[in-house]
C-alpha cells in the first residue's frame, strides 16, 4: 500500500471523531494566529512607544495593551485547551480502533491467526495501535494547523508588506514542507526497523515469560536473555538513527525561522527607507513584521518531528490492515442454519493441509458416527486424531464432506455449531479469574447445583471442596496454580457444563495417574449417556473401558 492510500485509510477510520478533531485543530490554529498577533503587536508597540519618546511623545497605548493581554490569553488558554481536545479525541480514536480492530479478528478462525503468534497479535492490539496516536495527533492535525494558519499569516503579512509576505512564504515552505518530507525519507528506514524490532522483542519477552520453566530446565534462559538484549540494542539503534534526522530537521526549521526574521527585517526596513510603508505607522512596522515572521514558525515547527514518524506510524498501519482486511476463511452457508435431524456425523473422503505445501494431516477420512454413539478413536501421536476435532467446530476448513445431523457442516452458522458440538481440546486455556468464572464462560446462566455436577463427574468436587475459598478461587495467572491434570479436567468440566448433543473429549486421561484415570472414564461413561461423544486417545484402555466402538487411526485415515 502507497503512503497516500495507508493516510487516506488512516483518516477514514478517524471518522467518527472529526468533530474532536475538528475542534482540536480549529483551537490549534487560534492559538498560533494568537502567538503571531501577540509578537507582532508587540513588536510594534515597543517601537512606536521609542519613537513616541522621541518624537512627539503621544500614542494612544491603550488599545494595543489590550491587544497584547488579549492575544496573550488567548495563546496561553487555547494551548492548554488544545492539548485537552486533542488528547480527549485521540483517546477516544484509539480506543474506537481497538474495538474495530477486535471485532475484525472475531471471525477470523485459529487457522487464519496461527502466523501471527501470541505476543505479536497481542502488539498489534495494543502497541501497533498506540502508534497511530501519532498518525493523528502529530501527523494529521498539526499538517492541517500549518496549512491553514501559514496561509493566513501569509496572506495578512501581504497586504502589509508583499517583498516580507513573499520571503516568509518560501520560507515557510522550506521548513514545513521541503525539510520534513527529507526528514521524513531518512528516517523512513530506521522507522520501520524500529517498529519490527519492537514487535520481535515482545515475542521474546512473551517467549521468555511463558516458557521460563522450560528455559530454565534446558539452561537456556541465558542465551534467551542474551537474545532479546540484541533486539533491544537493535530497537535502541533503529531509534537513534531516526532521532539523528529529527535533530538535523529541527537545527533547519530553527534557521529558517531566523532567516525569515532578517528577511523582514531588511525588506521591511529598505520599503521604510524608500518610503514604501504606510508612513504613519511605517519605522513600527519594521519589528512587527520581523517578530511576527519569526512567530509563523510556530505553524511548522512540530512537522519536521512529526513526518519522521511517518515510517512508523506505516508499518503499524500496514500490520493493522493486514490483520484487519483477512477475510473469514470460515464462513456460514447463505441460508439460515439447518435444523439437524439426529445428532450423527459423517466424514466422507475429508481431507485436510495445515498449510499450501505440507502434508496432509487428514487424507480421506471416512467416517460414521451415529446419534448417540460412543465412539472411541485409538491412534499414535500425529494420526490426526486432534484434526478430526478442529475440523467439526470449524477451526480449520477441509475439502471433502463432513455431515452433520443429516446436514453439510458448512451450512451451520458458527454460533449455531458451537451449542451444537462441544470440544475439550488439549490446548484450551484457562484465563485468569476463579474456579467459577473459568466454568461459567461457558455457560453463564449453569447455576452452583450444575457447576457441583460437572466437577464431580470429572473428580474434581472434592480437589475444588478443598480449595480455601471454594468455586471462588483464583486459579492464577494463566491458570498456573494446579497440576496440568487438573487444568484438563477443569477444560473438560466446562465443556460438559454446556452439554452439547455432540461432545468431543480430546486425550482427557492425559497426566493422570491409572486409578483417577478409570473413575474419570467410568464416569463420563455414565454422564453422557445418550450423547455423541468421540474420545480421542492413544490409550488403549480408556478406549475400551469407554466404548466397544474403537476405531484406530493412522496416517490421516480410519486404519
Ligand atoms: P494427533 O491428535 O493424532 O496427535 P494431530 O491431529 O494433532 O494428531 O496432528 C496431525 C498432523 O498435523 C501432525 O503431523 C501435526 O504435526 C500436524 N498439525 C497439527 N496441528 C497443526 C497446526 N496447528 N499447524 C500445522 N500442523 C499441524
């Protein structure tokens, strides 16, 4: 995407905020007409107040120090009401963006998300987002400052004196528009640098956080600790670079701002001497306009900073859109969500790639599990037994059919599918909250009688009876505080708490000791009775203490 079409998108989506931002900008440009007013005013008072002394000794100083007190306040009063809208308004953008942004990647299913990993999504939310700050409150509103007021100062400038208002003019382009779109071109590189460097300590970080035990135990977290100091040096020299360019652009917006005071000067000054200034005001002037040319700066002097972001602020956008624009891969049929018949599923000829060019994780499956059947699927680690799961709640799309209570699979619409068919995973989370919330996310209406139920069935009541506070204990950041068998059953306790018609259990006998396995069968046996459910395992036994119906899977097939 070219730079003009990421700005124009980027003020698109600022939309809904153009009356704060429209009001910032507006009480912006107030305050820097104030500025150029108040130095100009006072430029001239002074000097008609010398040449007063001088000559005649009268002036009427009354209205020009009204002037001055004016203008003075208003400068002071419109700079501070100018941060406070453009703060309000820029805050309340970010966090429309957030929100859209989120609601983008709702859709989108696991699949479509796994090349981004954990804490580069997380950046884009967050960090990625933050950065457009400045696309708005650095970029767009002081371009939109500057081109209105340099215009005005300009033009007010002219019909005073047209040699000065021709030399500010120039020179106002020099410092607004040549010298950041340079600052803008060095530090474009080093920019983007920045933003990906960024990006990949955050992943480490994240790495580094979540996987410290693992590290620890390798003896890596040395060389883990070593890596992310080489990406911080990156991130602090990326950032040097870009700063250096800002510095030079600041040095060259200053000079100009004092070229452009001796061109008013001694063009203002050479107009007195021919008698080219209004003659009763015309030594006065001389200061005014020298003063009220080095003022005009004002309306420029943030660009130069302000481009030097550009690279930036583009890379964020371009990470943000690309999240922003997937398409759903996985999307409802065009009519409504069928009504299943029974509660059967059948897989004919279903194949499955991870990715364009790798293997297949499933490769013809056939497959019919009538309603209510307990099916078990016995295979080793690889066979694509986990795949099989995915593919009935749609985390992945497939080629071939899979039926659904006499229906395309394809046809259900998400949330219809997801009340349909429940899943525990081996990889589902728990979040951060109590026991309770960790069960009620998934059925928010399950009273305490239901939550009893659920656990018991999956041998934990007694675990939970022992907690200190009971449902209501925190289980921790990332559910840290219980053995990795715990956590599974508590996954599995939310998924029956929904009780679905159709249940998959996905290794639910995983890290648990031989005699807590057998209950936890036997009773899932007894608490799903009449359901579908598919037990995956590699467990011989708790296949057949489940069910007689095993099927053995190899390779991507029913073997
Ligand atoms: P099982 O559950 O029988 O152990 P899986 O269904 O998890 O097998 O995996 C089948 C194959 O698909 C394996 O080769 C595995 O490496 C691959 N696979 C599984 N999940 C993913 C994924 N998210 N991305 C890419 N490949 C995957």
């Amino acid at each position: 995407m070219r730079d003009m079409a990421v700005a124009r998108r980027l003020l698109g989506l600022a939309r809904p905020w153009r009356g704060w931002m429209g009001l910032a900008v507006l009480v912006a440009c107030a305050t820097v007409l104030a500025s150029v007013a108040l130095m100009g005013i006072a430029g001239w008072f002074i000097a008609a107040m010398g040449i007063a002394g001088v000559t005649t000794g009268m002036m009427n100083y009354f209205l020009p120090a009204v002037g001055i007190r004016f203008f003075a306040i208003v400068r002071t009063g419109g700079r501070y009401g100018e941060r406070l809208l453009s703060h309000e308004a820029t805050f309340r953008l970010l966090a429309g963006l957030r929100l859209w942004l989120f609601r983008r990647l709702i859709p989108l299913s696991p699949g479509q998300l796994q090349s981004r990993r954990g804490g580069d999504l997380a950046g884009s939310l967050q960090a990625d987002v933050d950065t457009l700050q400045h696309a708005y409150l650095r970029l767009a509103s002081p371009i939109a400052v500057a081109l209105m007021c340099g215009v005005a100062i300009v033009l007010v400038v002219a019909a005073l004196h047209p040699p000065t208002a021709l030399a500010l003019a120039v020179l106002l382009i020099v410092a607004g528009g040549i010298v950041p779109t340079w600052a803008r071109r060095a530090a474009a590189a080093p920019g983007a640098e920045a933003v990906a460097s960024r990006a990949a300590l955050r992943v480490a970080t994240v790495d580094l956080l979540q996987g410290l035990t693992d590290l620890r135990a390798a003896g890596a977290v040395e060389r883990q600790l070593a890596a992310i100091d080489g990406l911080g040096e990156r991130l602090v020299d990326s950032q040097c670079r870009a700063s250096t360019a800002g510095v030079v652009a600041e040095a060259a917006v200053g000079l100009s701002a004092g070229l452009a005071l001796w061109c008013a000067a001694l063009l203002a000054s050479a107009s007195v001497a021919v008698g080219g200034l209004l003659p009763e005001v015309a030594p006065a002037l001389v200061p005014a306009l020298a003063l009220a040319a080095l003022a005009a700066f004002e309306a420029v002097a943030p660009l130069p900073a302000a481009m030097e972001r550009w690279g930036e602020v583009r890379a964020a956008a371009r990470r943000i859109f690309d999240l922003a624009d997937r398409t759903p891969a996985i999307v409802a049929g065009p009519d409504l969500s069928p009504t299943p018949q029974d509660a059967s599923v059948v897989f004919s000829s279903v194949r499955l790639r991870y990715a364009p060019g790798s293997p297949p994780a499933l490769d013809g499956l056939d497959l019919a599990i009538p309603d209510g059947r307990h099916l078990a699927i016995l295979g080793p680690s690889g066979a694509g037994k986990s795949s099989l799961g995915r593919l009935l709640v749609r985390f992945w799309d497939y080629e071939g059919e899979i039926r659904l209570g006499g229906h395309d699979l394809r046809r259900y619409r998400p949330e219809d599918l997801r009340r349909l068919v429940g899943i525990a995973t081996q990889d589902a989370q728990l979040f951060n909250g109590s026991v309770r919330d960790n069960l009620l996310m998934a059925a928010p209406e399950a009273d305490a009688t239901a939550l009893e139920k659920v656990l018991d069935v999956v041998q934990l009541a007694e675990f939970v009876r022992g907690l200190p506070d009971g449902l209501d204990t925190w289980i921790g950041e990332a559910g840290a505080r219980r053995s990795a068998g715990q956590a599974r059953r508590l996954v599995l306790a939310r998924a029956l708490l929904r009780d679905p018609r159709i249940l998959i259990l996905d290794e639910p006998t995983e890290n648990l000791d031989a005699g807590t396995a057998r209950l936890l069968i036997a009773s899932l046996r007894a608490a799903t009775e009449g359901r579908t459910v598919i037990l995956i395992t590699h467990d011989p036994r708790a296949a057949a203490q489940f069910t007689d119906q095993i099927v053995h899977m190899e390779s991507g097939r029913i073997s």
